[in-house]
C-alpha cells in the first residue's frame, strides 16, 4: 500500500514543470517505480510490439524495477528521493495533505496523466483567446559571406575564407550592409571578432548613415558596442 | 442537448466526445470534408455559395486526400490549382507557372493542413475530431447555411426542466466551484493556467493571465460562483481543469440576449486524452441554464462549428530588440534591426489636450459615450452604470504610478484614459487597453513578453455627419487617439500593442505600424442564429471590422 508521501510526491510529479526538462531515462524510471508501487512488481501484460515504441519503453521501465527492487518499500524510497531532487517538498505536501485529507484511492492505478506526447497548444479545448506572434514568411538561407554573417554561421565565413583567401569583407550587398554591419547589428559577437581580426573597415556607413557602432548601440549589444569601440 | 449524449455514455462516465485514437482514423481519406473544411472555412463568408463551391473544390479535394502522408506538394494538386487559378482570371497569365503554384502552396504549408497538423492560418489542429462533440449542441451546423431569421436554435427550458444533477465524472475526478476572490483559490487557477492553457502554434508563448486578471475578468457585476468551474483530482484535490462563465447583455443585430461569455477552458497538459473539455463545456452550459440564461459567446483560435466571425490579430512592436530576440518578430533581409527600432520607436508624449486618466467621476459620460459608439457595431455589449466602473476602473490597481514597475501601479490590468475637452469640460473620446502578458518558454533572459491588448475606445468624432470613410475624420481622430494609447503602453514598458481587426481598428492598423500576425480568433454564439458578421473580411455592405463589437478577453 503506497504511503501518502508517495501520493503526495506523484501528484506533485505528474504536474511539476521541472519535469519537462527531465530526461526520458529519469522519467522512465519514475514510471516504473511507480507502477511496482501502485500495481505490482512487474508488468502483467506481454510486451508491447515494437511499434509502440513508448509502450515499450514503458513496460521495460517498469519490468527493470520488478528486478532492481525486491519490495515496495525500497521502489518507494527511490521515488521520493528522484521527487526530491526535482523540487518536491515533503513538508509543505504533508500540511497540503493536512488540509485536504485524500480520500482511499480504491483504484490501484491512480496512475490518471498522459505521457508527454501529443499535447496540443490549445489549452485543451481550443476555445478562449489565441496566442499571436508577427507572421512572418521564412527567407531562403543565402550562401553567401552577407548571408553567413546574418545567420552568425562562423564556420561558413571560415570556410569561405579559406576557399577564397582574397574575399573583399568589406563588401557592400544589394541593400547597402557590410558583413560588420550585419553581424554587429543582428548581435553575434563571434562574427563581429572574426571580421575585425581580418580588418574590415570599421567606418563604413550603412544607407542611414551608421557606421557599425551606431548599429550595435541602438539596439543594445553592449559587448559589440565595446568591442567596436576599442 | 443532454439526453442524447447520456444514453451513450460509457460506464467510466467520461466526456461523451470521441476517443483520440478514433479521431486519427475519421481523419483518413474516406472523410474528405477535413481538409475540405479547412481550404472552404477559414472565414464564413463562403457559406452563402458553399454548393457552388465544393462542387469546384471537389477536385482539389480529392488531389488533397490522396496524398496524406507525402509532404512533397503532388503535381496533381498544383494542376489543378492552376486550372481554377486560369478559369478565374485573377492572376496574370505569366505568374501562372506550376513553380510559383508550388511556391505558393508550399509558403502556406498546405501539406501541414492537409495531413491534419494544422488548419489555414494555424488554425484548427486536430481540434477538428471535436465536431462530434459540437454536432450535439444548438449550435449552426456545418452546411446550412445562412439564416433567414435570427434567433435561438434550442427553446428556453423551465428551470425544473433542466437536468438537476452534476454530469458524472471519472472516479478520479471531481467538480469543485473556484471561488475567484479568495485569494487561494485564485491562484489556483493561475497556476493551471499559466502552466496549461493556449499556446502560439509553435509552442514560444504562452498566455499568463495574472491572478488580479482573472479577478477582473470573472467577477463583473453579477457574476455567479458556479460558473467558475473547476475539476479536482479526488485524491490530492489538485485543480487539473476549469471553464468560467460571466453574465453580459449581448446585442447581436437587432436582438438584446442575454448571454454568458465562456472563457479559460483549459484542461491539463497530461490529461488531454481523458475528454474533459466537452464535458466541462456541457456542464457550464448546465449550471448556465440553471440560472436562467440559454445563449453564450466565446471566442477560439481553433475552427469548430460555427463561427459568426474571423478577426485576425495584429500587432504594434515596441521593444524590437527585444521582440526579435525571443523570435516574436524578424529582422527582414532588407534592412536592420536598428532601423527598425527607430522606425517603431513610440512618440515620446501624448498629443490630445486634455487626455488624463479615466477616474470615477467620469463614469456617466464614459457610459453615455460608449454606448452611443458601440451602436455603430452589429455586435456588442451593452454595459450599465456599474459595468462601466468595473471594465474600465476596477482593473485600474493599487497605490500609486510607477509602484508596479515604471508607468504601473501595482497590480494594474487595465488602463483606461478620456479626453475632456478643455472647453466644455465634455468627455469627447476615451480609451482602454489591458495588460496581458505571455511566458516565452524556456527563454532565462526574458522570462515574459509584455503585452498590451487594445480594449474599448470611442470617440463623439464618430456621430459627426460624413465623419466615416477613408477620407472622414474618424479616421484621423482615432489614429491620434490610439497613437496616445500607443505612447501611454510605450511608457508602462510594454513589448508590443496588439489588436484585432474588430470595431475601427481595420482602418488604423497599417498607418499606425501594426503589422499582421498569425493568429486569428473566430467568434461564436451557442443557440443564436444569425448571418456572418463582418471581421477580417467585410459582409455584405458592412466595412471590415465593424460586425464585431465584442472584446473577449
């Protein structure tokens, strides 16, 4: 019979946030503790196909804890102390306990949440307002020194660098914008080291008279800004 | 509507609705109306010809089913596109290449659509299974029609009439009344919200509703307890769902109904298999009727039969920086992202003489003011005296400016500001907006996004003769109006403004720098027939916007 600590830490489990940045290996453990706790020492069922991949996983979880534990009492030892370590807080549930004294749990598998799997964004039932973001059309990726400085892809400067030993990295694009302008102003600070290590001219203005400084400045990239200023 | 339901209810007593796995499988082929639904339906205004329609659309539709599961758009497919695109006449014969079809279909993710990932616009979803559900309530169903009369679609019942008893819930479960101002249970609430409820559709933000918000929302003047609902694990008592109801008085064209306004249906993450939606919707609709009262309006992001209404947001940056660096906005290729700070960079000071907080003395004008405005709109609220107070001043916070962070008092919601007319000491024009902020997940630098929504405004500018149109000058007074709202928002350190195009936003968005965005909210009316309104797209001779006069918050 479960103790209510070990209620008490699985409800706390089933909703804590800190869970979702768990590992699967960590939460497959807790669900096979879980299940030797509330359900037995191993699963009763045959092992699911392998096409229900977390079905699977799951009966496995739950079958390594039938071998690893010889009784409940150690399971449930284990599961309060990975509880523990991810945030669960034995005293204030025993006073929440306290407060609202849980009822027998006749059914053995209290175990009522979902896996993580396929949980929608909208709020369970879809009605209420909906979260908008600016629409926003995807731009093709360009190969390019101008493109790799506005995707901060250092590697692919590199690479071109060393394709092309004599690259002008001061050349201006269609719209008017060095690869400094464009890397200082976008914020990656990497690109903006590579470029100034290779020299590029730092006084170049961009079509509305700003020279790489003024860009980082008025957006905020305090490194850039001090870089730049040397 | 319940009886039908009941009888096929299952032992467990969980939601009458589908199962999951049953939804996946009326998803396949042989059910061509899904993706059907979603190309027609993303805004009503097709029903009128939806024959016509669907019978022009049947080859497309049947393009569209045999290839689920394939991402890559099928030639098919662009073939027939292109024919109907030919047939119409509306783009010009040398744009029309199969490469700029597929350009185009591939840019609206159709594949994502048809394949049920997600419907037009980021719509619908699987949400599309929960038709089953909608096809036993009193509401328009898919195909009728346009009606001809307005009007309720279910007769009022007798109280005793009305089923008496709590619909049954799984063992595990229980229904448990929240009540909003005790402090407690408020934040309960908050904490199943902020941790479960809407999402955008990449899963970046999500709403966090404040606790003294959802005070606000759910306690307008005669508001009862029992339609704040909320479902609690038998055992631990923990709140793992809720659905509230708030009265208003509704005028939807000529008729004045009263209504409950359903919002914050949310179940949790993890128990979204368990079908607890439809039967929390069922058992507000219950403790609704039980108080007398047989319509609603809500609001989704999600299709799901019918809507009366699509509005689509839009939105105002003002911290682009920032904006950019949680991924809510992008820095075109074109152009930096200093210039586009400067170029959204709010004036630095208000302009209408005379603007000044809203305070209680006011009440009566704001009052006369906006119900005269709201007129203008085929649907909207009509609000009393203590309504008034409570939309536009009982959000207003505690203690003084600037004690709640810069331009906030602490726990502020809303800001509402008038216009009185130095003159004649008129209130002529007045604002409102409300802080809504979301949780950009996952992001340790910044933890929340800020934002302002645009709320009520009016203005006496709009009864002037030949004030509306392009060229009128409500235009231009509502552009000085927001603008100011713009600034006040600027100064209370808000992120981004946002609104929808609903009353007369449509025609301030563009030269106020609202650019579009990829939500879209569509309205309902539960047991109310009446023709589409106009939204995001104009109806009939009303001008986009003006159908909708209803802020859901």
């Amino acid at each position: 019979m479960p103790s209510s600590s070990f209620e008490a830490a699985a409800a706390y489990l089933s909703t804590a946030s800190s869970l979702s940045k768990v590992s699967n290996t960590i939460k497959l453990e807790l669900y096979g503790l879980f299940k030797y706790v509330t359900a037995g020492p191993t699963p009763t069922s045959s092992r699911p196909s392998i096409f229900d991949m977390t079905g699977r996983a799951k009966w496995d979880a739950w079958n390594a804890a039938g071998k690893a534990y010889t009784q409940a009492q150690d399971a449930e030892t284990r599961y309060l102390e990975i509880a523990k370590e991810l945030g669960w807080d034995e005293q204030a549930a025993v006073s929440k306990q306290h407060e609202a004294p849980s009822t027998t749990n006749e059914d053995e598998d209290g175990d009522i949440w979902d896996s993580e799997e396929d949980v929608s964004s909208q709020g369970g039932g879809g009605l209420g307002c909906a979260v908008s973001t600016m629409a926003y059309t995807k731009e093709e990726s360009e190969k390019t020194l101008h493109g790799f400085a506005v995707e901060n892809n250092l590697k692919g400067i590199e690479d071109l660098l060393s394709l092309v030993p004599d690259l002008n990295l001061d050349e201006l694009d269609e719209h008017g914008y060095t690869p400094l302008h464009l890397a200082a102003d976008r914020g990656h600070l990497d690109i903006v080291k590579l470029l100034l290590s290779k020299g590029v001219d730092k006084s170049i203005k961009d079509p509305d008279d700003m020279a790489a400084l003024e860009l980082a400045r008025i957006v905020g990239h305090r490194e850039i800004v001090s870089l730049l200023s040397e | 509507m319940a009886s039908k339901d009941q009888q096929k209810q299952p032992p467990t007593g969980i939601a009458p609705a589908e199962e999951h796995e049953e939804e996946e499988q009326t998803d396949s082929e042989d059910e061509p109306h899904d993706p059907d639904q979603a190309v027609g339906s993303s805004t009503t205004a097709l029903a009128s010809d939806s024959k016509k329609k669907k019978k022009k659309k049947s080859k497309v539709s049947r393009a569209l089913s045999a290839l689920k599961g394939k991402s890559k758009i099928p030639d098919e497919l662009v073939n027939s596109v292109l024919d109907r695109a030919k047939a119409e006449e509306s783009i010009p014969e040398g744009e029309l290449t199969p490469d700029n079809i597929r350009d185009a279909l591939e840019q609206l993710k159709i594949m994502d659509v048809v394949q049920g990932k997600v419907g037009l616009g980021g719509l619908n979803k699987k949400d599309m299974g929960a038709h089953k559900f909608w096809g036993t309530q009193p509401v328009p169903q898919p195909g009728e029609g346009p009606p001809i009369d307005d009007g309720y679609i279910e007769p009022t019942k007798p109280r005793e009439e009305v089923r008496q008893e709590p619909y049954p819930l799984h063992k595990d479960f229980e229904w448990s009344f929240l009540d909003i101002s005790d402090p407690k249970q408020c934040k309960e609430v908050y904490d199943l919200l902020s941790a479960n409820y809407v999402e955008d559709d990449q899963a970046s933000f999500r709403f966090q509703y404040s606790a003294e918000f959802l005070q606000w929302a759910l306690m307008p003047p005669g508001y009862h307890k029992e339609w704040h609902i909320g479902v609690r694990v038998t055992t631990t008592k923990k709140l793992v769902a809720f659905i509230s109801g708030v009265p208003m008085t509704l005028r939807v064209r000529k008729n004045v109904i009263n209504v409950t306004e359903i919002n914050y249906l949310c179940v949790h993450k993890r128990l979204r298999s368990k079908r607890l939606a439809p039967v929390l919707i069922k058992e507000v609709t219950r403790q609704t009727h039980l108080k007398g009262i047989f319509q609603a309006i809500y609001t989704a992001g999600v299709i799901v039969p019918t809507p009366i209404s699509t509005c689509r947001y839009f939105h105002r940056s003002l911290n682009v920086p920032k904006l950019v660096d949680i991924g809510f906005c992008y820095v075109p290729r074109n152009m930096t992202l200093a210039r586009m700070t400067r170029l959204n960079a709010a004036p630095g000071a208000t302009v209408l003489p005379g603007l000044r907080e809203m305070e209680e003395k006011d009440i009566l004008q704001v009052a006369s003011l906006f119900t005269r405005f709201m007129q203008r709109f085929s649907l909207a609220p009509i609000y009393d005296i203590g309504e008034i107070q409570h939309q536009f001043l009982s959000g207003r916070g505690e203690g003084s400016i600037g004690d709640g962070g810069q331009g906030r008092r602490e726990r502020q919601v809303t800001w509402s500001y008038v216009v009185e007319d130095p003159g004649t000491q008129q209130i002529t024009d007045f604002f409102s907006f409300y802080s809504l902020p979301s949780t950009v997940i996952g992001n340790q630098k910044h933890p929340v996004l800020e934002a302002a929504y645009l709320y009520y405004y009016a203005t006496t500018v709009a009864f002037e003769p030949g004030a509306e149109g392009e060229e009128g000058h409500l235009k231009r007074r509502l552009e000085t109006l927001i603008t100011d709202a713009l600034v006040v928002a600027n100064d209370a350190k808000f992120d981004v403004f946002n609104a929808l195009t609903l009353m007369d936003n449509v025609s301030l968005l563009q030269d106020l720098k609202f650019g579009p965005g990829d939500g879209y909210l569509n309205f309902y009316l539960y047991n109310w027939r009446t023709a589409p309104l106009s939204g995001m797209n104009a109806e009939a001779d009303v001008p986009a916007g003006k159908g909708i006069g209803v802020v859901m918050l």
